[in-house]
C-alpha cells in the first residue's frame, strides 16, 4: 500500500512502543535489533493481553560467521517461552510446535542459511527451497484466529519460489497485531538468486504492512 506519509509514520514508530494496531514491519541490516524489539513487543502484548490467541512463527537461522552470530531465534531474547512447559510439543521434519495451555503457540524452524551454508547457487537455491517448504509446513499448521502474530526472520520462508509472502500477510490481516522482522541489505550477496527471490520478498512485505519501521 503505497503513502507517502508512510515512511514519516516508520520514523515515529521507532520511537513508539510496538506492537500497535495492524501490520508493522521491522527491517534492517544484521545485529541491529531487529529481533530484540520483537521480542520486547511480544511481551509488551503478553503483560497486556495474556497468551491466548499469540502466535509466533520462528524463521531465524543461528550460523556463525567470521566469529559472530548471524541471526538468532526469538527464544533468545525473552525468557516467556521458559516459563511453564508447554501442553504439546510436536517436532517435525526440520519444525518445532510448541503449544502451552495459556494459549501461546510457537512454530519453529530449524532453518538453513542458504548463502552461508551452500557452497554454490545451486546449493543455496537447494536450502532456501527446504527452508520455504518447512514454513509452510508450520503455516499449515497455525492456529486459525490469531489474535496477534510475532515473526522472527520472515524472508528465510520466502528466499525461493515456493514460499509466498502474500499467505503470511494475509495470515497476519487476521490478528489485531502482528510485528514482523526481516533482513534487509546487500552483506550476504545480492546478484544470486536466492538475495534477488529475497529482495522480491521483502518488497511485498513491505506493500503489504501497515507501518514499516527501518532499523540502520
């Protein structure tokens, strides 16, 4: 949705607690905070609003690269997950779903980083296919009404073909809130066909949220 008063809006949202009402975007480079202000959102919502209805789909790969940390789950940054065992826990093919008795789901993925791990492009169109696939995996699996929807990571599901950013969109259309991160920026490549699928991603997210908040 284009307006041109959108990007003044992502400003001030950087200065405004998350989540807010509708679809907010958080974009940025590696390690500039992008998954600890999701995660701060998420329990700003859960001290609020409680767990039930609260969905938090988990896309960020953990690789180390020239000694530091690419990515990082949202576990990482909040103990809320750690607080009573979930009711059911089901592992899948590369997927994790978590489900507590309060309400709180979390679908995990144990997600590659394509252009870091594959040795060729065609490798890395290989791992990003595997990627899309288990998040549609955990998609399907989904609770139907969310009443708010936290995203770590979001492009990984769509780096290939196969993943369409619109279904998680329209998922998150259905919450009241739903903050959702992704990687933006040029470090990891950019000609390859995997950075080219992710850029096309991120572009209709960025069409299809509300508010984008870009972190630098």
């Amino acid at each position: 949705m284009d307006d041109p008063g959108r990007e003044a809006e992502a400003e001030d949202d950087e200065l405004s607690p998350l989540p807010r009402p509708g679809t907010t975007l958080v974009v940025g480079p590696s390690n500039v905070g992008k998954t600890t202000l999701t995660a701060r959102a998420l329990e700003r919502w859960l001290d609020a609003h409680g767990a039930a209805g609260v969905v938090v789909f988990d896309f960020g790969p953990e690789v180390e690269r020239d000694g530091r940390l690419l990515g990082g789950r949202l576990d990482r940054f909040t103990d809320r997950f750690d607080r009573a065992e979930p009711a059911t826990t089901t592992r899948g093919d590369r997927t994790t779903v978590r489900w507590w008795e309060s309400g709180l789901w979390q679908g995990v993925l144990d997600a590659h980083a394509p252009r870091t791990q594959g040795e060729t492009d065609a490798d890395a169109v290989a791992l990003a296919r595997e990627n899309a696939t288990g998040a549609a995996r955990l998609f399907d699996r989904a609770p139907a009404s969310p009443r708010a929807v936290f995203v770590n990571d979001a492009t990984i599901a769509f780096q290939h073909e196969s993943g369409d950013p619109d279904r998680l969109l329209a998922y998150c259309a259905h919450a009241t809130v739903a903050v959702v991160n992704a990687f933006a920026g040029d470090e990891l490549g950019s000609d390859d066909a995997v950075s080219r699928r992710e850029r096309a991603a991120l572009d209709a997210l960025e069409a299809g949220a509300d508010r984008v908040v870009r972190l630098w």
